[in-house]
C-alpha cells in the first residue's frame, strides 16, 4: 500500500476514534532488514542493516491533560488503551503499549519532560512477529512523534535509536543491542548502514542491485523474543567473553581476529558456550569481507558470506530451527539465487534473499512449494526497497 494511503488510514481511524479537531500530525518510521551480521551488536561487532519502505505510521495529537491514549489499526480488537504519564513502571506493560509508553520513559529519563499526554493511532504494513523489527519501528516513530509534539529539537535522529534501545531494554525487559532501532532511525533510501555496534561509528554503503531484488520470506511462525532464547545468547556470550578476558585484554567478542579466538577460545569451558561466542567472532568477521566485497563489485562473494552466516546460526548459535533451515535450504536450491540467510533474531520471521530479476518467480514458487510440503502452511514473500528513516508527514 502506497504511503498516500497509509496516511489516510491511520488518519481516518484517529478521526473516527479521537475526533478530527485540532493540531493532528502523521508520522513514518521504516522497518528493517539486515543483509549480514547477526547477533554481533551486542557483541561489539559490526552490522550491515537497511531501512525499509514499509514501516509503521502514526496519528498523533497532544491532550491538555496526562492521559495518553492508544488505539493500534492492527489490533483493533483491543480498542484504546488509556494509559497516564503518572503510571509508567517498566515491565508492568506486556501489550505493544509498552514500546510507546517506554519511549516516553526514556525521554523523561533524559530530562525531556513531556508538558501534557497525548492520542496516539499506529498503522503498520510490516507483518507483526516475522522479525523486520515492527518494535524498532514503534519506538522510532514514537521518538520521532514526541520530538515534534513537545519541541525536543535537540534529540538527534541517532539518540532516537539510544532512547527506543533503552526503551527496550529496560522498560520491556527485551535486552536487544542497538541495531534495529540504529536502522530505522539512520536509514537512507538505496543505502545499507554499515555500523560498527561497539563506537556507533558508522557509514552509508550504496546498494546496487542491477538486475537484482531483494526478498523477504516470513516463516508465518510468529516469534515472541522476549520470550525466547534471546536473552540467554546474550547471557551466554556474556559469560563467554567473562571467561575470555581471563587470557586477553578484551572489551567485547567483536574485537578478536579468527586467528586470535582460535588461540584463546579453551578458556571457555563449555562447549555449547564456545559455540556462541564462535559465531559472534566469526560473523563479525563474515560482515566486513561482506561489505569489502559489495564495496568491489563482487555480488557473488556477498551471497556465500549470506549463506554460510546462515549455517553460523544454526550450527554454532542455535537460532535457526526448522522453518527457516527450510526457507534457506530451499533458497540454495534455486538458480538465480545470489545468497539467502535468516534475518534478524531468529526462532521464526524471515529469511532475506538476494536473486536475480529473471528468477523471482521461480524462486517464490519453489520456495514456496518446499516450504509448504515440509512445514504444512505457506510462506509469504515480499520483494522489498531500501527506504529512508523516520519523518513527519504533514
């Protein structure tokens, strides 16, 4: 659906619920995808994610007094959730009210007191649990609604992304790194953001695709990571590194060579750990030839470093299972296809594909088909543009 008309129902439905006076303002902020580097940016490793053109959208409009008050277009069946600037307690909030209400958090934590509440109706196309980071777009688009409602001007694009990952971390109780949020606040149309996760240095790397696309398959398996295994790869590369610093004077796994990890990785006594904390390495590692190699010119390079990260995450990080070992087995299948790997934080959501203009519709048949044989229900696709970062609207 094209933007014109996202705005018009997220503005429809604010209308239709909260009344059509006033100064109501519309917002945008993008999901994303990352094309390699998973589970580094807690780790101190570097990421290569981009914004996309599908997203989450809002209607927004402040009160006079400290209610706040949330309707979601893709919840319906909730109604409005009314809420108050005097009742934030973090992890209290289990529905998707607590991404907004947590961002409002992270901003009075900073010192941005908001003067009055606010009405808030979110729309978004990004399909909720596949992993294209519908929550880093609601903490984003919030960010970006708040900044503009209450004249926060000073809060750049990139404290957005620090607020949303505090948000989440410590107000959902979701302990992601900074990617995502990164992502969605720093996007730029036709470009990856290649970011080192441990300085939030960072550049823009044009992506040229001639005669290519990029594809998202979504499992269909819906993914809850707070609820996950998330927390314990994080806790266990944690304790690896822990163990690691024992013989190297290190800060973080991302900044040990192959050659380096190899030498010093039996300090980590456990065998399943040391899995973990190979993968983070190694993935690190993966991602800067993979940027080297698009930077060249080199496509097919960039794909078997997409591949091979997607057999780092089954074998070494354990994040993968059936449904997206399926989609990615069926993928390496197909001619046409460049690369394919799981992207994002694994246990469902999606695979991303690189594959040719002449073999898309191979690739969803095929996919599909194997998918659906193995698995029993289908999988979606989506062919996916590289979008911009959050913005007002109107």
């Amino acid at each position: 659906m094209s933007e014109k008309n996202m705005r018009e129902i997220v503005l429809g439905k604010f209308h239709e619920i909260f009344g059509p006076e006033g100064d109501i303002r519309t917002y945008f902020a993008p999901g994303r995808v990352n094309l390699i580097g998973e589970h580094t940016d807690y780790n101190g490793g570097h990421v290569f994610p981009c914004a996309l053109t599908v997203g989450t959208y809002a209607a927004a409009r402040k009160r006079t007094d400290r209610k706040l008050r949330f309707y979601s277009v893709n919840f319906e069946h909730l109604g409005v959730i009314e809420s108050s600037l005097d009742d934030m307690r973090p992890l209290a909030d289990k529905g998707w009210t607590g991404y907004p209400k947590g961002v409002v958090w992270a901003f009075e934590k900073r010192g941005m007191k908001l003067s009055s509440g606010f009405d808030f109706v979110v729309y978004g196309d990004i399909p909720n649990g596949s992993g294209l980071s519908s929550s880093a777009a609601i903490e984003v688009l919030t960010g970006e609604a708040v900044r503009d409602l209450y004249g926060f001007e000073n809060a750049t694009n990139q404290d957005l992304a620090l607020i949303g990952q505090d948000s989440e971390n410590n107000y959902n109780g979701m302990n992601c790194g900074i990617m995502d949020q990164f992502a969605s606040a720093m996007g730029k149309k036709d470009s990856a953001v290649f970011l080192n996760t441990a300085d939030l240095s960072f550049e823009y790397v044009p992506i040229v695709l001639e005669g290519k696309k990029i594809i998202i398959t979504n499992t269909n398996k819906k993914h809850k990571l707070t609820d996950s295994q998330y927390n314990a790869r994080r806790s266990a590369c944690e304790a690896a590194l822990a163990e690691l610093q024992t013989v190297v004077d290190i800060k973080a796994l991302g900044e040990l060579s192959a050659e380096e990890f190899e030498k010093y990785k039996g300090a980590i006594k456990d065998p399943d750990r040391q899995r973990k904390a190979k993968h983070a390495v190694y993935e690190n590692i993966r991602t800067l030839e993979a940027v080297k190699a698009l930077k060249a010119g080199e496509l097919e390079r960039f794909g078997k470093l997409m591949n091979e990260s997607h057999v780092s995450l089954r074998d070494d990080y354990d994040v993968t299972g059936i449904e997206l070992d399926t989609l990615a087995e069926e993928a390496w299948k197909c001619p046409g296809v460049i690369g394919s790997r799981m992207t994002g934080g694994g246990f469902g959501g999606c695979t991303v594909s690189i594959v040719e203009d002449g073999a898309v519709e191979n690739f969803m048949k095929q996919v599909g088909e194997g998918y659906r044989k193995r698995i029993g229900y289908p999988a979606s696709f989506y062919v996916v543009e590289i979008g911009g970062g959050p913005c007002r609207l109107d």
